[in-house]
C-alpha cells in the first residue's frame, strides 16, 4: 500500500486560548468542512475534544497570532491502480478539502492588519512504512 502525506501550515491571527476553544471542539468541524462532503456528526460528542482523539493540531504562537500545523496520511490499496486513483482524484480532493478550510479560516477569522499571514500545502508520497 502506497502512504501520502499531506501537510498543511496556516497562521491565524489568534492567541493559543482561542485557537484551542475553536479547534477542541468537533461541532466546529462541520464550518470548515466542504459542503459536498455533507460532513455529520452522528453520535452525541463531547463539548471538547480530549487526548487520544484522532484529529491532531499542532499550533504554535507566532507573532501576530498562532501557526497551524497539520500533517495527515493516509494510505491507498490495490497497487498501481491506487497509485492511479491517487494521481487522477484523490491527491486532487484531499487538497480542495484543505483549500477550502483554509478559506473558512481565513473568512471567519479576518486578518486584523492588510495582508495574508502566509499559508502553505504540500504533498508527497511516503515510503509504505511510512517514513
């Protein structure tokens, strides 16, 4: 099985307090989720998320507000076909699925002076264990 990766880095003019009350919670998920993934949260789910969940956020405090940091893989059966299926559409999903958070992010948290805090993707394929 072929393993990619994924990472993203956004600044968000936010303290540590804020960004984390935003992001612990997985009600919020649903805003920065593309409509066409009709994104739902079925169960009942704490007010906040704990250790051990499976959405990881690194932040940092910059200056001017916090940086994000996501880094996801994710991995793609059935060989060459998979490899295909990833060149042909999912690489290209996965980036619109980020793209589009980052444009939720950046409407719901505005910019407090002109100018974009800097924003990267990027994306590789990894060894199949995954270094």
């Amino acid at each position: 099985m072929h393993v990619y990766q994924i990472q993203t880095v956004q600044q968000l003019p936010l303290s540590m307090a804020e960004a984390w009350d935003f992001f612990s919670s997985p009600k919020n998920l649903r805003l920065i989720t593309p409509p066409w993934l009709d994104f739902r949260l079925t169960n009942d789910v704490p007010d906040r998320m704990r250790s051990g969940t499976l959405i990881t956020y690194t932040f940092r405090p910059v200056e001017g507000g916090v940086e994000m940091e996501d880094v996801v893989h994710y991995g793609l059966p059935f060989g060459v076909l998979g490899l295909a299926a990833h060149t042909l559409t999912v690489r290209r999903r996965v980036e619109e699925i980020f793209a589009y958070r980052r444009e939720a992010l950046e409407e719901r948290f505005p910019q407090a002076h002109e100018g974009r805090l800097p924003s990267r993707l990027q994306s590789k394929r990894t060894n199949d264990d995954g270094s």
